[in-house]
C-alpha cells in the first residue's frame, strides 16, 4: 500500500461517511456527489490508462459504485477512449443518481453488456462492483467477475474500495477485486487501511468530492504519520544529564526468556533514556547483557523496590508463572505509567482480578496486544477482533480505561475518550518474533522522556514500523528481518525530528 496523506487526517467510519452524504444531499443546494466523484476517478484513470490506445474496461454493479462507474465510462468516452461497460443489475431498482448516470452513459452513445470479455488486452480495469456498506459474502456472478479481474493481466482502479473489501473491518467478503489503485471519494475509511485492505487497495487517493468534512461530522479516527515524531519529545538543551531521560523498569524475561527483555531494555536505551534497569524473573539470568552493558540488570524483587523509576513496562518474556502473577499484581498497584505486553496481557486476560486491577488503575496505562491477546483480555475469538479491529481496539480502551494498540497489519491505536488512529507505518518482514518486545521498549522511552501516554504510544507505534520500513527499503527485508535490527535504524529516525536546542 502507497498512501501519501497527512498524520491526523480523518478516516471514517460508513456510518460517519453515511450521515455526511445525508447532510450534503439535505443542504438547499445539494452538490452532485455522484457527478464529482466520477469525474474524479475519471480524471486519475486517464492518467493510469495513460496514451498507450489500448481500451478501458468498466465494470459497474447494482448501486451507487455502479453509478460512478458509469460516469467514469462517460467521460473516458468524451475524452476519446474506447470504453466497454459491464452492467448486469436490474435498471429499475437502481437509485435516481445512479438511474440518470446510465441513462446519460447511453445517451453519449455507451452500451453495456451483461457478461465479462472472455478476454482482452486492457489498458486498464476500472472496479465500480460494490462500494461501502457490503455486508454479506459476495457469491455468484459478482464473485465470478471478481476473480475474473484478479486474474486479468491489467491494472485494476477500484472506485471507493476494492469490491469484496469491507469498507470498516479491511476483511475479506467471500472474495475481493486485487486493486492497484483505490480512489476513495468524501473521506478514508479504515478497512482501506487495516487487515486485508492493505493486500487489496494498492495506491490510495483521495477526494474530498469538495466537502468541509470536519465541519459537517468531526472525526475519531485519524491517520498516525511521520510528523507525530515532531511532538514526541522536545529539543534536548546541552545542559542536561541522564536523570532529565527518565528512568525505565522492565519486568519480565523469565526462564529461557530473557532474551524478550533484552530487547525491550536495549530498545529503550538507545531510544534515548536515560536509565534502563531490567527486573528478571529468572533467578539464574545474565547479571550483565554483553552487546548492551548500560543495561541494569536485577531480579524484579529489587527492581520493584527503586523509588526513582519514571514508568514501568511488564510482560517481555515474562511467562505465567505464580512468580509472574505476583510481580505482576504488585506492578499493577504502582502509581507510575505502565506497559503492559505479552504475558502480562495473558495473565490479565486470565484472571479476573488482575483484570479489576488494571481497569481500576488511576495512573496511566499502555496495551500493546496482538490480536489473540486482545481476544483474552475481550473474553472474545481471535476472529471476532480481527472482524472488525476498529471496534476491538476501542473496546480494550474503555474496558481497562487504558491506551491500547491492536498490532497487526494497519495497527490500531484506542484510547479512552473514543478517539482512534491508524498507523501508517510498517511492512510484511514485521512478522518475526520479538518485535513486539522492541515496541514495548520504544514506548516505553517516549514515556520516561516526557512524552504522554497517548504521544508515546502513536509514535512508539509509527517509529517502530518505520525503522522497518527504513530497513526494507535498504535492501534488509522483508524477509529476514528480525527485531532487534530495528532499534538503530529507529534511533536514526527519532534523531532526524529530535534535536538539540540551539539556545543550550
């Protein structure tokens, strides 16, 4: 996925993008949604079809997608493209809009044709079947179509999104177009963004079709970008000394773990605090980390006892021992920030004391969970959150009254007051163990820096899929990556926003 939009750009919900169709066709001079969204698909196809004479193939289905479609068909007509529309549903339950729409196709002199080419050599495939608000399995000859256009030798512009795609969850419904461009009109929505959506929208664009979006239905969701980096952390004066850096304790790395605790101790470190100290479950761990001796290393007994720590991150190889249980217990009564990953989401998710006692917390909390996790703590499947990621995040937000990222593909990040982000950042080579560890650790020094719990967790969340991406684009992945190659390249990032105060 391409997607060259702003950090804090809105991203709808259907429901959101519904209510704002209704206000728009309401006003005293409704504008031509339908018109201005055609047009501007019309406009970008052009340019992918580009001035190779080959013809267009426009495939319309039995609602508004279709509408736009039609227009689509219409304008590359005038603008000389040889242009075959497929249209297969019934005329007379089509809406007024989209009604007019074929109507002004034909009376351009377009016909259409109830079935797909059995082949042909296509400048580009224009994808109008289904927009937003599918919610059932696409069966019978619109699956058909679709593999049909999956399996053409083309490139594929969908109109809204990808046809198949669920325009909230980013899940697959039944089958879904392959799309190498999306256009989406009015706002974006996060299945474009989350789950699958990425594997289907290739390049994203958007058109606001010339609404005041933000006047008309303020957003909860947002997009986390690059620029969440520049209010992470303030300028470093050089007066300064390791105690104005925070001090960090993580709890966790239990026998033939440690090594899920190093990582997130080191991820810290070099991410700029001042003070790592690891507090081990393991009784016969390491008392020194050879590739990273800055590290502090204690058992979690003397650890807990430090009067001088600024935030606590438990779970990095932390296991479900008792021990572990304990630890965790009195970590969860602590009036610092806390990170709560891994085991320690397990063990909250299996006993519903722990559970009582993070909700109840006063000071900040942090979940990190991937999907199995957020179903334990939810009392959920792993399938019921990845149904709809959106709803999952907000609901381990307002349950445990914490900020919470739902990891995976397009992760989500939740908080409390209803709002909710997308991040941007991120690729396939993630998908390898230990890199939940190093973003404990990232987060974790954003707190001890200063940084609050909310800024700490997005951009703990977008540095850790940039340094990826980072590295991906230097030839070091995807495949093969491994976590701990993302802690330099992060802190390469980090000091590229962060920099030293001129006024010292």
């Amino acid at each position: 996925m391409k997607l060259h939009l702003n950090h804090g750009e809105p991203v709808y919900l259907t429901t959101d993008v519904r209510a704002i169709e209704m206000a728009a066709s309401a006003a005293p001079e409704p504008p031509p949604l339908m018109a201005r969204a055609g047009l501007a698909a019309a406009e970008l196809a052009r340019d992918l079809a580009g001035g190779n004479g080959k013809p267009v193939l426009v495939v319309a289905g039995p609602g508004n997608n279709g509408g736009d479609a039609f227009v689509v068909a219409r304008h590359l007509k005038k603008w000389w493209f040889n242009v075959t529309v497929v249209f297969a549903g019934d005329e007379a339950r089509l809406s007024n809009d989209a009604a007019q729409a074929l109507r002004a196709w034909r009376a351009a002199g377009g016909t259409t044709q109830p079935e797909l080419p059995g082949a042909g050599d296509w400048g580009l495939i224009v994808d109008g079947i289904f927009g937003i608000g599918l919610e059932r399995d696409v069966g019978g000859r619109y699956a058909q179509w679709i593999a049909a256009i999956n399996a053409m030798d083309a490139p594929v512009l969908a109109l809204d999104t990808p046809s198949g795609l669920h325009s909230d969850s980013g899940r697959v419904m039944g089958s879904a177009v392959v799309a190498d461009h999306t256009v989406t009109f009015i706002a974006l929505k996060p299945g474009l963004l989350t789950l699958d959506g990425q594997d289907h929208c290739g390049e994203i664009h958007r058109s606001t079709l010339g609404l005041d979006l933000r006047s008309m239905r303020p957003a909860s969701g947002f997009l986390t970008g690059r620029d969440v980096l520049k209010t992470a952390l303030k300028p470093r004066r050089h007066n300064t000394h390791k105690g104005d850096y925070g001090s960090i304790g993580v709890i966790g790395g239990d026998h033939a773990m440690v090594g899920a605790a190093l990582l997130a101790g080191r991820a810290a470190l070099r991410l700029g605090a001042g003070r790592v100290y690891l507090g081990l479950i393991a009784r016969d761990g390491p008392g020194v980390d050879p590739a990273q001796p800055e590290l502090m290393i204690r058992n979690a007994d003397e650890l807990l006892k430090l009067g001088h720590l600024d935030c606590v991150a438990v779970g990095p190889g932390l296991g479900q021992s008792p021990e572990a249980a304990f630890y965790l217990g009195i970590a969860l009564e602590s009036p610092l920030p806390l990170i709560l990953d891994a085991d320690a989401l397990n063990l909250i998710g299996a006993d519903p004391a722990l559970a009582s006692q993070a909700s109840g917390r006063k000071a900040a909390t942090l979940l990190t969970p991937h999907p199995a996790e957020a179903a334990r703590l939810l009392g959920i499947t792993t399938r019921d959150v990845q149904h709809d990621r959106i709803a999952a995040a907000r609901a381990l937000a307002t349950s445990f009254n914490a900020g919470a990222v739902l990891k995976g593909a397009g992760s989500v990040c939740a908080f409390p007051d209803g709002t909710w982000h997308v991040n941007t950042s991120g690729n396939p080579g993630m998908a390898s163990a230990g890199m939940g560890d190093v973003l404990t650790g990232f987060i974790a020094a954003l707190l001890a820096q200063g940084a609050d719990a909310k800024t700490a967790l997005l951009a703990g969340t977008f540095i850790h899929g940039a340094a990826a991406d980072h590295l991906v684009a230097a030839g070091n992945g995807p495949v093969g990556l491994v976590a701990g190659e993302l802690i330099d390249a992060a802190r390469a990032l980090l000091n590229q926003s962060v920099v030293i105060s001129p006024e010292g």
